[in-house]
C-alpha cells in the first residue's frame, strides 16, 4: 500500500502559484515605479508638488520643507531598493517551495520537505496566506508517518472474523 503525500502537494502547489504571482505583479509594480522614478519631467513635477503643498502649510518652517524635499528626493530611491529585493526574497521562497514539492512527491524526503516548506513560508513573508499554506504543508509533513511496511492500516469495516464465528 503507497502512502499518500496528495495533501501537502497540493498546499506547496498552491503556495508556489501563488508565490509566482507575486513575483510576476511585485516585478511588473517595482520596474514601472523605477522608470517612473528615472523620467526627470515626472520626478520634478512630484517634487513640485510635495514642495507647494508644503509652503502652503503653516505649520512648516523652511527648513522642514527643504528636509522634506530632500528626504523624498533620496528617500524614493530607497523605495526601489526596497521592491527589487522583495523581488528577489520571494524568488528564494520559491526555488525553496519547488523543492519542498520534489522531496515531498513520491515520499522521498519528507523531513527535508517540511523544513524547505518552512524556509519558504519565512521568505514568502511571515503572515501571508502563502507562508500560512506552507507551514500546514510542513506541520503535515513532520506530523504525518507513513504506515510500518507489513503493517496493513485496519478499517472498522474491514475486520478479520474467523469463518466459523463470523455473524450471519
């Protein structure tokens, strides 16, 4: 009798879907804000902006406006930094996630299994519904253990009678 990992598969089947998307529209977001970020005629209408809007404040004083102008003139940089290596850490939850899926297919590994399950919830950040799925997918590959080999898994159903004591 083959014991059966179809559970866990599925969940790192759906956690690598949808770890995929993210990488796909997180890719898409992150390089359109950096040419958005590289057209100087954009960058300087923004900037433009945040430094009226600042001026008409009251409350500033002209050296808050010009440390705010400052801050967002560096700080949007940052901000791309930032989205390629979201980029990248959901890249490695995924390479982790795929071979979660192959030492979990077939039973071959399944403690490695669970601990690449885990590295790929950890990657795919901490409380997302993809790192939830895969902590399940780990938990159930710690948890669970294939039957004992001559061992058959007894169903209530399926009781052996002796013949001649068998009810009518």
């Amino acid at each position: 009798m083959k014991f059966s990992r179809t559970g866990e598969l599925v969940l790192g089947v759906i956690g690598a879907v949808f770890t995929a998307i993210s990488v796909i529209l997180l890719t898409i977001a992150v390089s359109s804000g950096s040419a958005a970020l590289e057209d100087p005629e954009l960058m300087g209408q923004f900037e433009q902006e945040i430094v009226t809007e600042m001026q008409n404040d009251p409350t500033l004083t002209a050296q808050d406006v010009e440390m705010a102008s400052q801050f967002f003139s560096e700080g949007l940089g940052a901000i791309s930094v930032f989205g390629w290596a979201a980029v990248v850490v959901l890249v490695i939850s995924l390479i982790f996630n795929i071979l979660a899926i192959v030492f979990i297919s077939k039973n071959r590994n399944p403690k490695l299994a669970g601990v690449f399950f885990i590295l790929a919830g950890l990657f795919a950040f901490i409380l997302s519904l993809t790192s939830i799925l895969l902590y399940i997918a780990a938990i159930m590959s710690f948890v669970r253990k294939a039957p004992v080999n001559g061992q058959r898994q007894q169903h209530p159903d399926d009781l052996d009678y002796y013949e001649p004591n068998r009810p009518l």
